[in-house]
C-alpha cells in the first residue's frame, strides 16, 4: 500500500478494510498510527478537537487537538498496560496522558478494521460511527513509540514500521464502496513539528 491512499467515499455501514494482522499474541501496550482528511462535520464529529481513545469497553477523551475539515491529520495513540497511560499524538501535538484500563489486554485474534467502529467482534457497524474521508499510512505495533519516533511518524519519515500492521506490506480486503488510489497530494504539509 506504499504511496497509496483509501477512500471512503460516503457514509455507510458496510463499507470497511479488513486488515490481517502480521501478529497473533496478546497485547499489554498498542501505538497506532495513521492520516486521514475528512470534512465530517456533523455532531458526532471531531470538528472540536476532540479524540477519543477506547480499550475494551472503556474509552476516554482528549482535548483541544488539532481537527480542522480537508486538511491531512497525522495521528499516533500509545497505550500501556503496565501503567495504565494512554496518550494521543496529532500532527505533533502530544496531548496529556491519561489513565485508561490499567492492566487490562488485548486478547484473541485480532479484527483489525478501517472505516467502521466495531461495536461487536467484526460487527456492530452504525452508519453514525463510520469513517468516511481519506486514510493512510496505517501502522500498529506491539510497544509505546518512543516520542522521537513518533515525531518521525508526523513527518511522513516512517523509522519504525509497525509489527503488527505494516502499511508497506498490508494484507488486506475492501468491503463495500471503497476505493484505493495512489496519493495525489501531500500528506503531512500541516505538521507542526519543526
Ligand atoms: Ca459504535
């Protein structure tokens, strides 16, 4: 999926990528990363810099991030076990740390969706919760980024390539009206890392 970009070209509760993980274990820590554009405006929307963040059925919310419409977001979220901190990352902009499911893990086989929110096990879609706009650069691993690489990640250097979701070496299917295109425009022009 190098130098290419998914579409999501309408709200919908059926279109998603399915991604199959490069990695089967338990998970005690988690960084995700990813870009997406969007002009999602509606209620629901992070137009208010708002993010948030959910492990198992928990979830907490960060504040006063970086959200603007038709602009590329380059975003990283950490999360550790042993010490409970998560923490969201936008276009270099660390938000603070917050507790979230201390000692709690991610267990079974992994389903790794793009463009809808899981409310049950590969299921659950609402067309409410759905992601529609542009996304790449998808990447997950199984530790906390350290800070410097993730300030890597938000200017579009990729130094550590996720171990469990590589966005260079993917394997995934499209569901739905999805389309994948090469990218026509820059996608971290908007960072604030210097
Ligand atoms: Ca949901």
């Amino acid at each position: 999926m190098s130098g290419k970009v998914i579409i999501f070209p309408v709200e919908s509760n059926t279109a998603h990528v399915k991604v199959t993980p490069a990695l089967n274990k338990i998970f005690f820590s988690v960084t995700v990363c990813l870009r997406f554009l969007s002009d999602y405006n509606k209620e629901q929307a992070p137009g208010d810099g708002r993010y948030r963040l959910y492990i198992g059925d928990k979830g907490v919310f960060f504040y006063g991030l970086p959200t603007g419409l038709n602009q590329w977001h380059s975003v990283c979220v950490t999360w550790d076990s042993g010490t409970g901190l998560a923490q969201i990352w936008v276009n270099g902009r660390p938000s603070a740390r917050k507790a979230l499911q201390a000692g709690a893990s991610i267990a079974g086989t992994p389903s790794i969706m793009l463009g809808q929110d899981q409310d049950a096990y590969a299921g659950g879609f609402h067309v409410y919760d759905a992601f529609y706009g542009h996304a790449t650069d998808v990447h997950m691993c199984d530790t906390v980024l350290s800070p410097s690489e993730i300030k890597d990640y938000m200017k579009c250097v990729i130094s550590r390539p996720g171990n469990v979701v590589d966005w260079t070496n993917m394997e995934y299917s499209k569901h739905g009206y999805v389309i994948v295109e090469p990218k026509l425009t820059l996608t971290c022009p908007d960072s604030e890392v210097a």
